[in-house]
C-alpha cells in the first residue's frame, strides 16, 4: 500500500476531502479544521498525532457526523461506499455509526450509562443495529466481554460502571465498539488516563482485534511512540491542518515537517532534558489570512511562509508534506 | 442474586438509620407519613362515631370522654371525622402528585434533552417550557379555583386540578437535570452507537435526571394536601358532608367566634401537623440523596 494517494485513490475504505471546520460563535468563527484531507485503507492502522488544539477529536467527531452547532462543517466531504457521510440524513447517519465505524474514547467511564449495569447496555448495543431476543443479546454481549480478555463475564454482565476499573471499562467499551464488527475503528486516544501496562494491553487488543475483524484502525494519539509500534502510517496535525503524511518507518527515519522534527525531538528530548521543546505560542490560525500556521514557531521559516500557505505536496511515495522548504530539509538543513 | 439484594437492601436500611439518628426531624416526619397513611387505610373503621353520621342533641358539645375532640354544628363527631379524612385527601394528594410526576418528567426530559435544537423537537421543546411559563404566571390557587369553578366541585376535579398545577414544577426539576446530563460523554457515546434521539433521551438520560423531581415528591403531596382542603375551605373542592380537613375548618370557623373552637381546630392541627412531616421527609430525602452529604 505504499504508493497510494492522500486523495482520490480508488479502494479507500474512508476518504476525507478538503475537509473544513468552523466553530462558530458571536465575534466570529475559529476554523478548527482547514482543508483536512486523508484516506483511510483498508486493514490499515493509520494513526493521526498532534498537539492539544490540532483538531485531532473534531476530526473524529466529524467523520460520525456527530458535530452539533456551534460546529459547522463548512466545505469538504467524508467518503464511505461512494457516498457522502455529511451530506446524509441523521437517520442513514445513525446506520452507519456503531455498525460501519465505531469510536472509542478517552475516559472510558465516563461514556459508560452510570445507572445501568454492563449487561443492559451491551445488550442495547447489540439491538441497536439487529434484531435480536434478550437471549441472544445477552449471549452475544458475553462472547464479546470474553473476546476482549474479560474473565467472568457471565458475572460482569450484572456490574455497574463503577464497580469496574479504568481498565476494564476501557474493554467493555471496546467490546461495544466491536459488536458489530464494524469496518473502521476509531480510537481517540483510547489509553488517556490508564496506566503503561494496562495502556500496551489495550492497545495490543486493538491491534489484535482489528487484525482478526478484517477492519481499519484510525488511531489519535499524543504518543510518537505509541503510533510507531501500532501504526502502518501516520499523519501530523497542527492548527487544523495535515503537514504531514508517511508511512511509519520512513517518519521515524526522518520527519520533513519542522514541526514534525520537532515532535520527534520533543519525544526523545523529553527522557533526557527541555532542549528542542516548543514555545507555546497561540496555535489557533484567527486572522492568519494567507501564511503557514506554523511560520510564527518555526526555526526555518522564510519571507514566504507569512505571505502564502503551502500546499500539501507529494514529495516522495506515500508521503505528504505541507512546507515550501521541504526539498532544503530533506537535502539536509538543519534547524538552528 | 437474591442474597446480592439483599446484602445492599440491609445496608441502606442501616446506612438510613444511621442518617435518621443525625436529623430527628425526619424521623419524627417519617412518623407522621406513616400514619397519615395508616389512617388512610384504616381511619374510617376505626371512628368511634360515623364520620358522617350526626347524632341526634349533640350539636356543639364540647371534648369530652365520649367526644375526644368534641361535636360540630350538626352533631357529627370531629375526631371521627378527622381520623376519617386522610383517606379522601391522601388519595387526592398521592393521585394528582403521581400524575403530575408523570407528566412533568416527560415533558421535562423532552424539553430538556431538545433544548436549543432545531427542527420539530427543538420546537416543541421551546413550546412546552413557554407553555409552563404561562401556566405558572396565574396564581396557584386563583388557577386552580378556576379549573375546579369551570368543571363542578367533585373529588375528580380537584385531582385534575391539582395534578395540572404541580406539572410545571416537576417539568422544571427534570428539564434543569436533564440539560446537565446530555452533556455527560455517554450520551454521546450513545449516539455513537447508532442510538435515535428519543431512545436516548428516555433510556439514557431520564435515569440519570429523576433525583430532584423524586426529592420533590413529598413536599408536593403535603402542598396538594393543603391546596385540597383550601379548595373545600371555599367550597370549590369536596361536597361538605364528606370528611375532608379543610370543609371541616369551613364548618366550624363561624363557630370559633362563639366559643366553639374545637370545631375548626382539631382539624386545622391535623393538616399543619401532616403537611410539616411531608415537608420534614421531604427535606430529609433531600440530604440523604444528596451523594456530598453521603458519608
């Protein structure tokens, strides 16, 4: 799969188009997304990465449609089986979520009915798409309990989301996403809050789970070293842009983005000392008008990073870079 | 399974007496619920006298041992009349409080979970809290002699009354609790997995909004109690010879002024008494729901 395209390629599973998102409120519209473009293969993992703010989560909400105002998708489309998810109605919406694609979150718990038990909630999942007795529900609810490596799940059936640990709601949650084996799975950082051990067991069961589903993995997450071990491709987000796009060994070879050498510096300078770490100056793109979104933190930029926005560019097979200088980086400058 | 319940059933019973020992006054409520209650079931067999029975020369006597709390203008006795009426106002609270729950929860979680929405259910949402608004801008109580002057005085009508009056409230409750709970994330997860609108609305989000409008339960039944017998008071409520409370205090208030105070008294006890433990109970639930208080 190493030669496809950002866009327009023909066998995507997900292909999301010029993607556009403004949250909109009385002194005028923040763009949190601005012309996202990404395809998603199948079987694939591709995991997105980016700081707080980059638009990782609304990117995910987007694609289930599940955007309320004050969000307003302003232009771009989301492609599945030839069909245009935004330009669909709630209830053909409401066929696809949970079934076609399904979403785990961070804070599993919390997404969890605290008033009823496990058992009632995974049966309501496995109804909510089939017709299926109470039986049939309950007995479907514990193969997938017992899929996702939770022991005793006749019994966990009869718990509430209290009574279970940060990790094994995080399975529960897992296992809805699961009930129907959906084509496309969306983690947004699925492991946020867990601890290392039980965060690779999670992440490991994904893995597992969407190889032996036959899905795709669209995995966000803060964690370069998460998204090198899980992921066949990764894209960087940053202002609600994508600036870039590799496959996963030839990133970690080299990032060609600032910002993404960045990242990766940050990543490795984290264990040792601060050296290579970002100011946090405001990342939001208000009243940018036409210049690159990074220009203002950039060590390498030039005259012409403020007056115009760089294109997302193919520079080399399978990977998209979103910089005017990205033939100088790759030719071996060096940031100062 | 059984043994589960029954192991939490035991330690909210003991979690409840230890929290009923730190405020007596919902004790001493729970009392006065309880024989409210009890004399509802039991009080109209348990009069020495017929509550409407008028006994022949024993007009006005007063308490006495064959009178505990004397006899009215008519000769009926006033503490089998008294011990008689819960069953008639009870029954009015309980039912009207129990339709008012209904209704105002169900317009509540529909006006909350759509709240600010477009399309028909964001305006039916908008509609039903306007709607409140209206009704609640008359007084209570001009309101509801209204209702009952334009359908007749007859038990059915004060409880259609009543029932009418407290929907606002109990719509309010579970509208304000409701629009905090869709914001929690699993109802979004919900919508995640394919879930409709209406579905959400009533199978995730209602359980989790109930607690205020279940507070408010007991407080309502004491007010509908007091709301019933104001109603009889001015003659708009149950037909007089029935024993109610507040038609006993219309009958005997005439009388206080020439010394028969027995008449209106007794009975105007047993309603303060009753509607302060509904209140006192209702005022302990509060704390004891209360997850902070809760330790």
């Amino acid at each position: 799969m190493s030669t496809r395209s950002v866009n327009g390629s023909v066998d995507a599973l997900l292909e999301i188009r010029d993607l556009r998102v403004e949250y909109t409120r009385d002194t005028g519209a923040i763009r949190v997304l601005d012309g996202v473009s990404l395809a998603i293969h199948p079987g694939e993992s591709l995991g997105v990465v980016g700081e707080s703010g980059a638009g990782k989560t609304v990117l995910v909400r987007t694609i289930l449609g599940l955007l309320d105002p004050p969000w307003r998708v302003v232009s771009g489309s989301v492609g599945y089986q030839g069909e245009n998810l935004l330009a669909q109605p709630e209830s053909a919406l409401r066929r696809v979520r949970g079934k076609e694609i399904a979403l785990t979150t961070h804070e599993p718990r919390k997404h969890l009915n605290p008033v009823a038990t496990i058992g009632d909630q995974m049966a309501r999942v496995v109804q909510a798409h089939r017709s299926a007795s109470r039986t049939e529900a309950r007995a479907r609810a514990i193969e997938l309990l017992r899929v996702v490596g939770i022991p005793d799940p006749e019994l966990r059936l009869r718990a509430y989301p209290h009574e279970l640990s940060g990790g094994m709601c995080q399975r529960v949650v897992i296992a809805m996403a699961l009930a129907h084996s959906p084509k496309l799975l969306m983690g947004d950082e699925p492991t946020a809050g867990l601890d290392v051990t039980i965060s690779l067991q999670i992440l490991d069961l994904m893995r597992d789970l969407v190889r032996d589903f036959h899905s795709s993995l669209l995995l966000v997450s803060r964690d370069l070293g998460v998204v090198a071990h899980y992921c066949q491709r990764v894209a960087v987000m940053y202002a609600g842009q994508i600036v870039e796009v590799a496959e996963v060994p030839a990133f970690f070879a080299g990032a060609i983005h600032p910002y993404s050498r960045r990242l990766l510096r940050a990543a490795v300078a984290a264990t040792s000392d601060r050296r290579g770490t970002l100011s946090s100056v405001g990342i939001r793109g208000e009243g940018r008008g036409a210049s690159c979104p990074y220009a203002r933190r950039c060590p390498v930029w030039i005259e012409r990073c403020t007056r115009e926005e760089p294109p997302l560019e193919l520079v080399a097979s399978a990977r998209w870079v979103r910089c005017f200088r990205h033939a100088e980086i790759t030719a071996g400058l060096e940031a100062p | 399974m059984t043994a589960r319940v029954l192991r939490s059933v035991t330690s909210e019973a003991r979690h409840l007496a230890r929290f009923s020992r730190s405020r007596p006054g919902f004790l001493v409520g729970l009392g006065m619920v309880a024989l409210t209650i009890f004399l509802a079931a039991f009080g109209p067999h348990l009069s020495p006298y017929g509550p409407e029975e008028t006994l022949p020369g024993a007009a006005n006597l007063p308490p006495s041992v064959e009178h505990w709390m004397g006899t009215d203008i008519s000769g009926m006795d006033v503490f089998s009349r008294v011990i008689a009426a819960p069953r008639i106002d009870l029954t009015i609270a309980l039912v009207s409080t129990a339709a008012a729950f209904v209704g105002g929860v169900v317009l509540g979680v529909i006006s909350g979970f759509f709240a600010g929405g477009r399309g028909i259910w964001g305006r039916l949402s908008a509609t039903i809290v306007r709607g409140a608004d209206i009704f609640q801008a008359f007084p209570v109580f001009i309101f509801a002699l209204a209702l009952v002057g334009f359908r007749g005085p007859s038990i059915q009508n004060v409880i259609v009354a009543l029932a009418f009056l407290n929907v606002p409230f109990f719509l309010r409750l579970t509208r304000g609790a409701v629009l905090h709970v869709r914001e929690r994330p699993f109802v979004d997860a919900a919508r995640c997995v394919g879930g409709s609108g209406l579905r959400i609305a009533f199978v995730h989000v209602m359980p989790n909004a109930l607690t205020p409008a279940l507070a408010n339960l007991s407080p309502t039944i004491g007010f509908s109690i007091l709301l019933a017998s104001a109603l009889s008071f001015v003659g708009a409520g149950v037909p007089i010879p029935t024993p109610e409370w507040g038609s006993m205090i219309a009958i005997g208030a005439p009388n206080m002024m020439t010394g028969q105070w027995w008449t209106a008294l007794f009975p105007g006890l047993a309603l303060g008494l009753t509607i302060l433990g509904y209140a006192l109970v209702g005022d302990g639930l509060r704390y004891y729901l209360d997850p902070v208080n809760r330790r």
